[in-house]
DNA sequence: CGTTCATATGAACAACCATTCATATTTAAT
DNA sequence: ATTAAATATGAATGGTTGTTCATATGAACG
C-alpha cells in the first residue's frame, strides 16, 4: 500500500525539507537555518523522510549531509503543486 | 500552500475511493458496496474530497453522482505509487 | 579525559483526523 | 401526508502526529 510516501509528502514542513535540499547536499544544521526550523523538528522530520526513502543520509565527521534520493521526487512535489493550484477549492457551504 | 491536496491524498480510503471512481460518475451507494465502506464514511471522505475539489458533484434525483474532477489526479496518484514502490523504505533501526 | 560542535532521541502535550453510531435531510413515489 | 430510498450531518471517541523541551549520543580536537 506504500502509505508512507503520502503519509510523509502530507507534511508542509517536510515538503519545505525536500524543496531546501532540493539538488543539494545538505547537513542538519544548513536545512534548520535555511528555513529557520527548530534543530530538533528537523531531525524529525528528516527521519521520517529517511524512513520512507525520500532522502539518504551521509555522514561526514560531525556533520550529516542529507540528499533527496531521486528527482522524481521533486518533479512529483511540482505536479502535485501544479494540480494543486488548477483545482477549484470549494470552500463552506 | 494548498496544504489540501496532499493531506487528502494521504488517506488510503480517500484515494480507494478516487481510484474507485476512476472515470466512471458513481453514487456514493456503488462505491460504498464496491469498496465495502460504510456509507457515512464514504460520504464524509467525499466531502473533504469536495471540499479539496478533487470531484464533483451532480445531483440527479435521490442519487448524487461523483466524479473525478481532472484526469490529471489518477494520473498523480498513479506516478505516487509507481514512485513509492521504487524507493528503498528503511525501517528500525 | 574534558570540551565543544552537530545531530539524534524521548517524553509530553496539544491539535488534528478517521471512524462509528445515531439521526437529519432530501427526493421521489404511493 | 406517509413512506422509503439515498445521502448528509453531528457528536463522540480513539488513535495518530507535529511540535517543543530537555537530554543523550557521537565525532573531533585540545
């Protein structure tokens, strides 16, 4: 069923990640000033994100240095805004 | 953001239902027998999946038919998990 | 070893969400 | 108007999840 991959996309801190990192490698500490998120939610989340395979890890003396493991991610994250933003919300009523 | 689109797609029944629905218009009674969903339930995730613009709506008579508002969301959800069952899930550890 | 930088982890809490059950609304037919 | 069919709604509940804070781990270096 592969609900991870929705499940962790769902999270609009976890797509700013993505987005950040984009082509890049980047360590912890670059992502959490980045998108000034606490250190700690960072590591969160790029857990998660490691957890469903939508980044890889590579450590490097004190500092880990996160990549997001394939473009198509990022080319989903761009459709998806795309629809996104073609769709009529219909909002109360 | 659009936060919508993705925290709708995140929920497995709501995209059984999408994918349900497919390119047929469906009442929500077929879908409910089809997917062997309650009906209450059916209905509240249409509402969101309203809500989200992701069908629409057509009322005739007592029936309400639904339909996938773009081709283009079967065909996200269809890029999702083809990518998703590609990516290597690392668990525990 | 002790210290410092970089990151990870765990507990705690609040907010959100899916599901169920019971009931309301709407439409058509008798 | 009553009834039945189809769908919608609301409250209640249990479970999940994002965030924060405090603390632990690990790596380099004096």
């Amino acid at each position: 069923m592969n609900d991870g991959l929705y499940k962790c996309l769902a999270e609009s801190n976890r797509r700013r990640i993505l987005y950040c990192i984009g082509e890049k490698k980047m360590c912890v500490n670059s992502i959490s000033e980045c998108l000034k998120m606490e250190q700690s939610l960072v590591s969160h989340h790029l857990k998660e994100l490691l957890r469903c395979g939508l980044v890889e890890r590579e450590r490097r003396g004190k500092k880990n240095y996160y990549k997001v493991s394939k473009k198509e991610i990022i080319e989903l994250l761009e459709s998806a805004r795309k629809l996104g933003d073609s769709l009529e919300v219909c909002d109360g009523g």
